[in-house]
C-alpha cells in the first residue's frame, strides 16, 4: 500500500496484509504524521491496537506521541488510553513520562492521572507537595525503569522536598542500578552537588562533570584504580555497568573525557597525572590523538597489545559504541578483531550492528573474523545484527541494506538463520521494509 492511499475502513483477509497496516501505523506515528495515523485508524484492525506496546521497550502509541498534541488528539479519539503504562519489566512508564509540560497539562486535562514521578520531573512541585500530603509513601514509589521521584526531580527545590519527605538518597533504580545523584549529573549539576552535600555517594565521574579537584583527590586517594573506569565497563563498583551515564553521558567514555567534555581541563590533568600507561594509551586512542598514541608506545611498546587483547574487547566495543574514528585507529594500529565485545560480538558485529559500510569493509579486507561467526549471547551472525540493528539501532548514518550487500559479496550464508534461535533474516528485519526487500532479493528465505 503506498502513503498516499486512503485505507478502507473495512478489514483486510489477508492477515500479512493487516500486519503491514499495524507496521505502517507504527512507523507514522513514529514520524508524528498525523494526517497518515488518522488515515490508518479508519481501519479497525489497526484501531484495535492503539494501545498495544508496538514501540520500543514496549511503549505504546500516546508514549511515542507524548510530545505531539496534533498526534495525540488523534490517537485518544481512536480510544488510546492516556494512562496506558508501558510493558517493562523494570517499572512501567505512563505517557506523562515523556511529556513536556504543555503536552502534560493537555494530558492531565484528557484523562491522565498525575504521579510523583512526573510532578518531580516536569518541576511542579505544588502538585507535588499535594501529591505527598495525600499519601506519603509515593515518594518511595516505583516507575519507569524503577526509578523514584527523587530520580527525577527537576530542581533543588524540588530534591529539597523529596528529601523532606523521607526519600533515600542513594536509593538504586531497577534497570540501571543508579542513583539519584547519578541520574542528575548530565543536565541538572545543581540537583548532582545538592544530593552530594546530603550525602549522597560520589563517583569520579561526579568529580569529572562537575569539576570537582578536590573530589578527584579524594576519591583517587582511596580507589588509585578509579581512574582506569569506563562508562559501562564492569570493575568499579560504585557505577554500575548498565549505568544511567551510558545514556546520558555515553558509552565507554573515561572520567577523563569527560572532564574534558564540560571543559574542566585541570581535573582532565589531574586524572592523566594519576593514570598508568595503559589508560593514557586507551584515552588517546579514543580521543583519536594518534600522535599521543605513537608517544606512549615509544614509551612502553607493549600496550598496544595489551589494550587491544583486554577482555571487554575494545575495538568491538568502540565500534558497538559509536566511536568510529577511534576504532579506525585501532584497526591501523593491528587491533584483533576478533576480540569479543558487547554480548560477545566481534568487531564485524559491532560494525553491523551500527550499519556502517566503510568499516565492514575494511574489516572484511583485513580478515581475522568469520563472516557466519555467531555471538555466544544471541547465537546471532554479523547479517543477523545488521538485519537486526536496522530496526532497534537504526544509527543515524546507517545504510543496513549496503551492509547485508557487502557481506553476501563476500560469502555470507544469506540463507542461516539469523540468531540461535532459529528466526529468520527477515523476522529479525520487521520493522525495515528497505532492508527486508534487501534481504529477499539476494535469497533469503
């Protein structure tokens, strides 16, 4: 059906024939094209699954749309639940999670029910105040990935209250394992240095973002092996390694890039100073500084070796991460790529994963991975994460059609199985009708 056909309001026989309705449904609502979902939602077999966790982490329609008024207006007269909580085994999300404030209130005035979590969050702390006088315990409550509202809290005022009202401080959510103070770091600093002045537990990434000399001091004083940590690294116990700061600050970056990222270059200083060969090494190599690479491998030339065969696979897991420039640099320096990474991927998986043409090819030409290798956490083939990464990592400059062209060229099995599991190339696609097209034009089955 092209996206300038008016849907009949009838449903269709043909069962495939209604799932690429639903998926057409959920990639305009993706897009917020009111006009599109409006059409859609004519048809009753799509209508009947507005509120079906179509979405990501099992979100539904208004979630995706929780900052869309126009959308919204069209999903609720379809019968969307404007209270709907999202299908997340750690703590469900309610559409007001992802709301701005004026698409709060429009919310609030169609049906949603205000939690402590969204007050704290969108700053409203009258309504907090009176949310909390009604029944105490919701400061302790659990949401969204099984944060509480002290996770959230938007101003000082507002972790003021929290506090006030009996919140722990160093209470851990349920799917990242962080704190409060850690939640706050990347955009709310002041709420970070509030929760710390109440005790909260410093990490030196806290020290690095805010800028913190003497925190560096002194948390290096007591842990030296601090400064060797990595934003989703397993090793330093007081981040853990699904921490919230993969995605806020991001993943795999040193406290010393981050130092430097917010511009406190005399903490990046001081961490270097405190820092062995091998994490100076690993610093430059990720910063792309190569002529401080070739500096410190004069100094002690088996680093290199040492940092490429570590076990968390560091040119797999710069590719998986996003940062590719490093990871060209690693491959110029004889980096193995067969090292595992993230869930046990190679460098070829990571690579596919993220839908990046030039590095398949230059690992392709480099050799040293199977082209039909399978991860040991998915069972999965470097096809199987290109088929798969086109629809859950969709990166921004991704071509997953080229990639899946490329390793056929070069004598990939198009026709295995995608995963472990037995699913196929083109289930393991659902979502990407470009690359699925891909798929079955070079025989997959």
């Amino acid at each position: 059906m092209s996206a300038d056909e008016t849907p009949r309001p009838h449903r269709p026989t043909d069962d495939a024939a209604a799932t690429r309705d639903v998926a057409a449904f959920r990639d305009a609502v993706v897009a917020g094209d009111v006009a599109r979902a409006r059409q859609l939602l004519t048809w009753p077999h799509v209508r009947d699954r507005v509120d079906d966790p179509l979405f990501a982490f099992g979100r539904s329609a208004v979630h995706e749309a929780a900052t869309n008024v126009p959308l919204l207006e069209v999903l609720l007269a379809a019968g969307a639940n404007p209270d709907r909580p999202s299908v997340w085994a750690n703590g469900p999300f309610t559409p007001l999670d992802h709301a701005t404030e004026d698409t709060a209130r429009w919310l609030l005035a169609h049906g949603a029910t205000l939690t402590p979590h969204a007050a704290a969050r969108l700053g409203w702390i009258d309504d907090l105040r009176a949310l909390l006088d009604a029944d105490r315990t919701g400061v302790h409550a659990r949401g969204g990935d099984g944060v509480q509202p002290l996770h959230g809290a938007k101003t000082v005022a507002i972790a003021d209250l929290l506090l006030a009202a009996g919140a722990e401080v160093d209470t851990r959510c349920l799917d990242h394992q962080s704190t409060p103070a850690q939640y706050a770091l990347a955009d709310r600093p002041d709420v970070c240095r509030f929760l710390l002045d109440h005790d909260a537990t410093p990490d030196i990434f806290m020290a690095a973002r805010l800028g913190d000399l003497a925190l560096t001091d002194r948390l290096c004083e007591a842990d030296p092996a601090c400064v060797a940590a990595r934003i989703g690294d397993v090793g330093y116990a007081p981040v853990s390694p699904v921490s919230i700061y993969g995605w806020t600050l991001g993943f795999g970056l040193s406290p010393h890039q981050v130092a430097g990222r917010y511009g406190h270059h005399d903490v990046q200083d001081r961490l270097t100073s405190k820092s062995q060969a091998r994490v100076r090494f690993a610093n430059a190599v990720l910063a792309t500084d190569e002529p401080a690479v070739l500096a410190i491998l004069a100094e002690d030339p088996s680093v290199a070796a040492a940092y490429s065969a570590d076990p968390h696979g560091s040119l797999a897991r710069a590719i998986f991460h996003g940062h590719l420039e490093a990871a060209a640099l690693m491959i110029r320096l004889g980096f193995d790529p067969a090292v595992p990474g993230v869930d046990g991927g190679t460098a070829l998986h990571a690579a596919c994963w993220m839908g990046h043409v030039p590095l398949v090819e230059r690992l392709i030409a480099v050799g040293g991975v199977a082209l039909d290798a399978r991860d040991p956490v998915h069972g999965s083939t470097p096809l199987g994460w290109a088929a798969f990464g086109s629809v859950h990592r969709r990166a921004a400059d991704g071509d997953y059609a080229a990639v899946i062209e490329r390793l056929v060229a070069a004598g990939a099995d198009i026709r295995a199985a995608g995963n472990g599991q037995g699913r196929s190339l083109l289930a393991m696609a659902e979502g990407h009708p470009a690359v699925q097209q891909t798929l079955r034009r070079l025989g997959a089955a």
